[in-house]
C-alpha cells in the first residue's frame, strides 16, 4: 500500500459545508484519501510532499467534448454554422484510426494540464480513444457515435459493432473507463433507431449520451416531424429511463414543460458555453434548469467549436455568462459553478465518488499554484479559483492516487512525441482534404 | 549600441497587408527594430537567442484599468453593483500611498507576464504608480483621478495639485510616462469643474481621460439635468477637442447620434468586456462604433470588478462576447481583435509607433511559446493566439528593446517581495476597515 502524504496546503473540499483547510494535511494510501485535515504523528509515507503555496481541489470533469477534433483546431473559423458544419465535415471524413489517437493524445496533455481528471468523449474509432485513457491513467465514458436517420445514409458503425465494442471494453475491465450508446443526435437518427437504442440500452444496462435541442430548427424540425418538441419526443420512446441513464448534451431550446421533464427524468445536461458564444447561439442561460433541478454540467465541447479544453476557462465563463444572459451579477456564484465543474459532471459520468475530497473519496484532485501574481491577494480563495485562476496555475494532477503530472511535468503520456505526431498529421490531413 | 538578434521564430506583424514570417530572424538595435524576416550575414550581434517554436508579436496594451485595485480582487463578489460600489469604497478610503505603490507593482508583475507592454491607468497616489513604471520599464498613461460634483463633496486632489503632479512628471523626462487629466465621469463633476479641466487641458497641452455612458441611469440623469445626453453634453463643452485628445472608457449606453459624434471627435474607447459581464451589464455590441470607425480599444478595468489583469483574456472576451451580441459568427474575426489589442490601444495611448512590428518601430513585443498541446496544431496561427492562448504562454516580453521578462523571469521587479507586501497589506487593510 503506498501511502502520500501533502502538507502545508490549503484544501478546498467542495464537501456539503463548503469546508476549506488552511495550511493542512492530505493523507492518500493505495488510491483513496485517509486524512483530511491533520495527519497522525504516527503515520509512515511512502512519499512526503510540502505543498506551500498550493491549493488541493477535486479533479475537474469535462462532462462533453469530442477529444480528437484538437486536430481541427482552428480549421474553421469565424464562420457561418451552415457553412462550419461541412467544412469540419470534409476533414473528419478523412480522419484515420491513428489519427484519432494521436488527437485524443494531445487532448489528453491538455486536459491533464488544465487539471481535468475525467472527461465525456463522443467520436469515433473510440476503440483508439480508450487506449489513450488507459495510458494517461485519466477517467471517462467514451461513446462512439453514429448517424442513422433511416434513410440508407447512416454513418458510423453499425448498432450490431458498438454492442461488440462496449462488451469488448468492459472485458478489459479497466475501471477508469465507462461507455454510452450514442445516436449523435434526434434530428441525425430516426425514431426507429433510437426506439433500438434504448432497448439495447436495458439490455446491456447502457447509459445514452447524445446531443439535444441545440437550435430553434431542431425544435421546429421535430415538433414537425413528430408533432413533438425534440426532449418530449425522447421522452416519449424511454431515452430518459435507460439503466445507466441519459446525458444530453446542450439542450438550451427548451421550454418549461422540456424543463420539467429533464429534471423529473434526471437527464444530465452538459453545458458550453464556449461553443455557444462562438458559434453565436444566444439563448443559454441556465437559471430555470438550476431552479427545476436539472442535473447540469459543464464541458469544452470540440476544439473545433470551442478552440481549447481548459474546464478553468469554461468555468469562469460560466459564471460570466450567466450573469451576463441573466442581467444579474448575483448569478451563478464562484462556489454553484465550481460544483458544476467537479462533483455534477463526476456523477453524470458514473464516478459517483469523485468531485468531492473526503476521506474515502478517490483520490481525483488537483493542486493550483497560488504563489502567483493572478491569484494575489486571498480574500476569497473560491473566487479567486473561478475568476482568476487559469488551466495553467495547475501544477499537480493525481488520479486514484497516481501523479498524471508532477510539478507541470507530465508522467504518464510522451508530450513531445505527441506533438510532433499532432503536427505532422494535421499536415498530412490538410493535404488529404484539398485532393 | 546593444544590438540583439532572435532566430528562427515566427513573426505576427500585425502590418498593414497582415504579414506573417515564419522560422525568420527579428534583430533589435538600441531599442528598435531593425531587421525583420532576414538579418544580413553580416550582422553582429551582442545576444544572439534561438527562439524556435516561438512567435513574436507586438506587446499588448492594457487600454483602461485601475491597476493598484490588484490588492481588491475578490473583495466584492457576486454582488449588484448598488451593493458593490459602497463596499469597494470603504476599503479604497483606507488605501495608503504605499499600498498603492505595491498594488501597482503586483499589477505591472501580472501585465508583464501576460503579455502587457502598455496600460493606461487612473488613481489616485498617481505618483506612487509612475513609480512603478519607471522600475518595471512599462509604459504607462498616468491619470490621477478626482470626482468634483460641485457641491463641497470633492474626492481627490485639488486641479492644481494634479496640474502640479503633471508638470513634475513631465519634468522627470521618462518617455515611457505620459499624463492625463481624470475627472472621473460626467456624472461625478459638474459642468463647471468639466470646462475648467478643459481649459487646463489646453493650457498644458494635455488629453482627458474619463468614465463616460456606462448605464441608462447616467444617461437619463444627464437628460434631466442637461437636457442633453452624456456623449452630447462632453461634446458641447469641448471635452473631445483638447490637444492631448480623449480617453472615454466604456461608452456603453450610446444611440447612433453619439457614435456620430464619437467618431467625428476621434475619442478613443476602451472596452472592457469581463467588467460588463461580471457586473452585468448587457449592451456591449460595437459593431456599430467600429461600422462608423469609432477609435475602439481594449482594456481589464479593475481587479475588483474582472479579477484579472490578463490581456488575452480580454481579447477571446471580445471575440466571443462581440459574436453572441450580435448573434453573429463572423463578427469580430481573430485579426480584427488582436489589433484592438494592439495597435488600437497604443495609438489610443499615445505611445503612436508602436502595436505592430516592422523596422523602425521601438521593438515593444512579446514572445508565445507555441510547443503547448493547447496551441497546436497551427492550422490558423492568428485564430490559436485569440482563441486559444493563454497570458501563461507569454515566455518573453521586451519594451523599447529591453527586457522586463525572460524565459518567464521578470528581469526589472522582485516579484517574491512584490507578493510578500501586497499579502501583508491585504490583511491589514481587511483589519482597517472592520473597524
């Protein structure tokens, strides 16, 4: 049993009292924590680290991203949605299994570098993104996704491989690793498709992650189509109530009655507001939700659309946001975001235990460096975190009590080799693209 | 005459034809620039640098802030502004010269590590915070604020006493410092004390920098009490006109005949977004200003109302809050932003030659470390650098051919003892005004 002991840091534990240490003790043996607070005199480490300065938070949870599109980082820029979407279409359709890898890779530097210890994936060749969790020592649930609107013009695998791929991923039984079922969207997959969803969804006891009512025409398209709004119709076909439940991302075209059903059906709902601001999609504040009891949650969305993975941007600009749609500054205060960051997308991903530093939680957490000038002075630690803080004030990651990074020294992914494979194969990619 | 030569890094020049080199040579002779693309083979060189996998672009300029407020952040949180202002005010009461002098410096050491060769800055103990230019090597526009109403309840020095600060500054010499006139906003001084800064103004030559239309309350309060709007009332006492030119920060609540005479007049707007947000306040659009060729600008405000004082924070705020305004994906392109950052507010500032690299310019510019996971790949350089960098991969910043940062060591501040004084002066000042 291996046993760490961190000193002389503050501690924020997001626990259900808000309580902060100061100047504290934090004891992890064999992957969980076992003190909090003070240390006993008593206790032999294995290893002692005098944390000064630094601040111990919960691990960040990027609760919906698409981890490989780093590769199509700045590939389509300010730019019309109807003219984004097909851009982005014609280079994905020329991605490589290899390619995914190496994608997922430099998300995961970054991800790890920002302190975001697990992350919700939806792409494909997911087979190759799992390989990437396993070796970064991160979580996630992966989802591979297709399009199968019923018409002969599905993309992605068939129903038949993603049950092959998600029983094949758990017999490796990596603990750190959960799958979802994932039809991309209502509008991109038929009713019948989803209706075979959702039984496979209790026959494997799946969760579904997919993406819901993210513009005035879906809404439109569906209530057309099905004479339904898009989250009354997958209410109406038991996407809501598969075993491991739903997480459905975006979903800001909604009205009060979508709302109440969200909420009664415990839907988690992934939201980011990067992608929303720079794709200009205007309607996001989130009050309503919070109010009802909608499990919300916070993610980067693809580097396509947001152009980082850094879960500190996307919590200060949560807060900023919701002020701002709102007209309210009292809005989405510095502790509700950080919440939403940590313990609400560690649920909404099954690692019920994480988002939270007790003693028995997992040993998911970050340390931030205060010693510098940004952070300065500490009159409000949290909101210096939410407002102040950036990805790269995190200088130490550990998951289930392994170091991811040390010191802003990665320990378990080959950074320079990951950016030059990232970079020769974007090249490569571009060249492909223009044939 | 120390001439220094980087090689083989990238060049954003941020030019007129928005030129970019790549693995070029940038060569610095006594403070300016001299070469740019390739340096002769002949060239002697004192410093010679390798500067792979970095890109130089120009410094950027911190339009309007308030930089000894560093030692408030956090103070006044998720509050409405009614609350906010008082609470700000007990603790500005208790401020002394010497806080002020170290507020300033934390501010100078998070600028210059962020990127920031330039700020304009209004006070109070202005004297303290040209103290602090002329050691870190910024430089700065200094304004020592004052609020006059008229009616015996005057905050700040005396007009002659800030005529007096003025003359000595300008005796001193340093062409890194240059003066303004602050009567704080046309709200807080009255028409007489406003036409008497105007006189002074053309007396010595100065410009006027001020708060201007930051709510529909100031506006109707203007109506009331002179029948004209606040743009229009500056405008009818000759606020706009005076040598030094005007500094109207915020600007927000303008209809189309203020935009007319905004940009007639060459007023200089700085625009501070996450101030708008955190504070919420909601119309910010500028398409308008800039469709009219308002002289726009970019600046952090405060720490007590944004929180930091990063500049490329600042510059993706405006990129994504300018497209969802206006409920637009085009609007506010990545080249558009980074010269609002740049050489907008350079001109703004005066400092008129600089905000873009090319020989001749006084070499002002800052070095970005592209070997990051979250700055590749390149597909867009100008796109990654506004949506995608962070104030931390800013390695290197020179100003006027000297170095205030390498590698990211401040070379010109003691940044140690710079944390340890604000820390200390934090606390005291909480114990001060508790009692």
């Amino acid at each position: 049993m291996t046993t760490i002991h961190l000193r002389n840091l503050d501690i924020v534990t997001l626990d259900e009292q808000g309580t902060i240490h100061r100047q504290a003790d934090l004891v992890v043996a064999d992957g969980f924590i076992t003190h909090l607070g003070q240390a006993p005199d008593t206790l032999q480490a294995d290893e002692i680290i005098d944390a000064s300065g630094r601040v111990a938070l919960p691990g960040l949870v990027n609760a919906h991203c698409h981890s490989p599109m780093t590769l199509l980082r700045g590939w389509a820029e300010d730019m019309y949605f109807p003219e984004w979407l097909p851009k982005v279409w014609r280079a994905e359709n020329q991605l490589t299994g290899p390619d995914i890898y190496w994608g997922a890779a430099l998300a995961a530097c970054e991800m790890i570098r920002t302190g975001t210890i697990a992350f919700n994936d939806m792409y494909f060749f997911m087979d190759r993104v799992a390989e990437v969790v396993s070796e970064s020592g991160m979580k996630a649930a992966l989802t591979w996704g297709f399009f199968d609107p019923g018409d002969g013009t599905a993309v992605g695998p068939a129903l038949e491989q993603t049950i092959e791929w998600i029983k094949a991923t758990h017999a490796r039984g990596n603990s750190r690793i959960k799958t979802y079922l994932g039809p991309h969207s209502p509008y991109t997959c038929s009713q019948t498709t989803l209706e075979r969803v959702v039984e496979i969804a209790h026959e494997l006891g799946q969760g579904i992650h997919l993406h819901l009512s993210e513009s005035q025409e879906q809404v439109d398209q569906s209530l057309k189509r099905y004479g339904l709004r898009p989250v009354q119709h997958l209410n109406s076909i038991g996407v809501f109530e598969v075993p491991g439940g739903c997480i459905a991302a975006h979903t800001i075209y909604i009205d009060g009655q979508d709302i109440e059903i969200l909420a009664k059906k415990g839907v988690c709902v992934p939201h980011c507001p990067i992608t929303y601001m720079k794709l200009a999609m205007p309607f996001f504040s989130f009050k309503a939700n919070l109010q009802a009891g909608v499990k919300m949650c916070l993610g980067t969305d693809g580097p396509a659309s947001n152009a980082d993975m850094d879960m500190f941007a996307v919590i200060r600009q949560t807060a900023l946001t919701q002020k701002l749609l709102q007209v309210d500054p009292t809005m989405m205060p510095a502790d509700t975001v950080l919440r939403l960051a940590t313990q609400a997308g560690a649920k909404a991903l099954g690692f019920t235990d994480s988002g939270v530093l007790k003693v028995g939680a997992p040993a998911d957490l970050i340390l931030v460096n205060l010693d510098a000038p940004h952070l300065r002075p500490v009159h409000n630690l949290i909101a210096n975190l939410v407002h102040s803080a950036k990805g790269s004030d995190v200088t130490d990651v550990m998951v289930d009590g392994q170091w991811l990074m040390r010191n802003r020294e990665l320990k378990t992914l080959d950074e320079d080799r990951i950016l030059y494979e990232v970079e020769t194969r974007a090249k490569a990619l571009v060249e492909r693209v223009k044939q």
